[in-house]
C-alpha cells in the first residue's frame, strides 16, 4: 500500500505554494486530484494520485536534482510574495536567467535579520529529507552577540534545554572570540528550529546582533558573495544524496 500523505503537505513539497497558502487554494476549489475538485485540507494522497493545482498537474516528478547555493542578505525575506513587498530571496532567482522555469523549494529557511547560505533545490522530497532531524545534517552558524554568556550558560545549551516549552536540542558551541561587551560564537545545530539560536541567547541572557549560516550539511558558503547564486555539481548532489540514502 502507498503510504499517505496530506494534499496540502504535497503541494507544498511541490514548491507551488506554502502549505498555508496550499490549503486556502483548496479550500477555494482551486485544486483537483485524479480529476475530482477536492474542498477539504483533510485529504490523503499518495504517489500515484494526479493532482492539479489552476489546471497545472504538479504530480510529475523532476528528471534531475538541482541544488542551488544562495548566500542571503540581510534583510531579506524567505518567502515568494511578501505583502509588505519587501525584497525576498526569490526575487534574485528570477532575475537568474539560468533558473528560469525552475521549480524552487528553499531548504531550512533564514528569518529577515539572518544571512548567510540558503539552500534551495527542484525537488521536494529531497528538501523535506534535509530538513528532517532524524537525517543529522548539522547547520553551522556564525553569531555576534552583545553580552557575555557564562561557561555554566553554555553547557546548558550544550545538554539541550527547554524554554517557553519548547524542547531545543543539544547545540555545539564554541567562544571564537569574547570582549567585556561582545563576543563571536560558532554554533553548530542538528535541527532548525524557529529563531533557535536567538531564543538560546537570550535564554543565556545575550542578544544577537548579526547571526551567518556557514553550512548545511555538506554544503558551504565558501567565498559566495551576498545576493549570488550557485548551483552545486551534480557530484556533490549525488554525496548529498547517498547521505539521506536516496
């Protein structure tokens, strides 16, 4: 038996829309699967069912997978259409001739004020995988902070701790270099949590001032400059893919 998997959860694997904006689009009879007008989020489906969102079939799988490298801004939103029509990491895709046409999931994402490498890749099972815990990509990051965090304050976060009643994971972290008022950290995290590592700090009592994603997995941001795009060889796609045990 096919497993199943929620009809909005799939569309947005797809990368047409978020999984939010996916169940409104259901719900507005904007969405068919294998022919039939489906109204309810509360829907199953599996790899063989066909499912069209505005007339367009969603269900074809990609023939390759791409892995884009972009080195995000700050001040730049992850999403595809900002309401308040701030510049999005999209926006620098279609202005990407080489992307054009492309399907774009991004992977893990980056808030506003965080810069550093985003991923993105064509393919969305490859992007849920990565984003899973239980795959043990690690995230590295680069953080200033103003304050200074105690060693006792740190082992905590190393053992894993809970705040607001949120569980977060262990974090590996490491003082780079410490002044009476800031210091740089590298953090190293096995999952991707909403702000983790700015709601660690303050659990710390510090505050984070600039925050860089390095590497995801074993992908690195290297020497790509602010706002540039790289796609990965197909050789790294392939180490990538023999690490999730596809």
């Amino acid at each position: 038996m096919e497993p199943k998997t929620r009809l909005a959860k799939k569309i947005a694997e797809s990368g047409v829309a978020s999984r939010r904006e996916a169940e409104r689009l259901i719900e507005s009879g904007h969405v068919t699967v294998d022919g039939q007008i489906v109204k309810t989020p509360v829907f199953f489906v599996d790899d063989l069912s066909e499912i069209s969102v505005n007339g367009k079939s969603i269900t074809k799988k990609s023939e390759e997978i791409i892995i884009w490298k972009f080195h995000k801004p700050r001040g730049v939103i992850v999403t595809k259409n900002d309401p308040q029509n701030r510049k999005t990491a999209f926006d620098f895709f279609r202005q990407d001739k080489s992307c054009a046409d492309q399907r774009l999931i991004y992977i893990g994402r980056l808030d506003y004020n965080s810069e550093g490498l985003l991923l993105f890749t064509n393919n969305g099972d490859t992007a849920r995988k990565m984003e899973l815990p239980s795959t043990g990509l690690k995230r590295v990051y680069r953080a200033k902070i103003l304050g200074t965090v105690s060693d006792e304050k740190i082992q905590e976060l190393k053992d894993g701790v809970t705040i607001e009643g949120i569980k977060y994971r262990s974090a590996d972290i490491k003082i780079d270099r410490r002044s009476r008022t800031n210091s740089w950290i590298t953090v190293t995290l096995s999952e991707g949590k909403n702000r983790e590592i700015r709601k660690m700090m303050e659990y710390a009592g510090c505050v984070v001032s600039r925050l860089i994603r390095t590497s995801y997995g074993p992908f690195n941001l290297g020497t790509l400059s602010p706002g540039h795009i790289l796609q990965t060889s197909q050789r790294e796609v392939a180490a990538l893919l023999k690490i999730l045990g596809t």
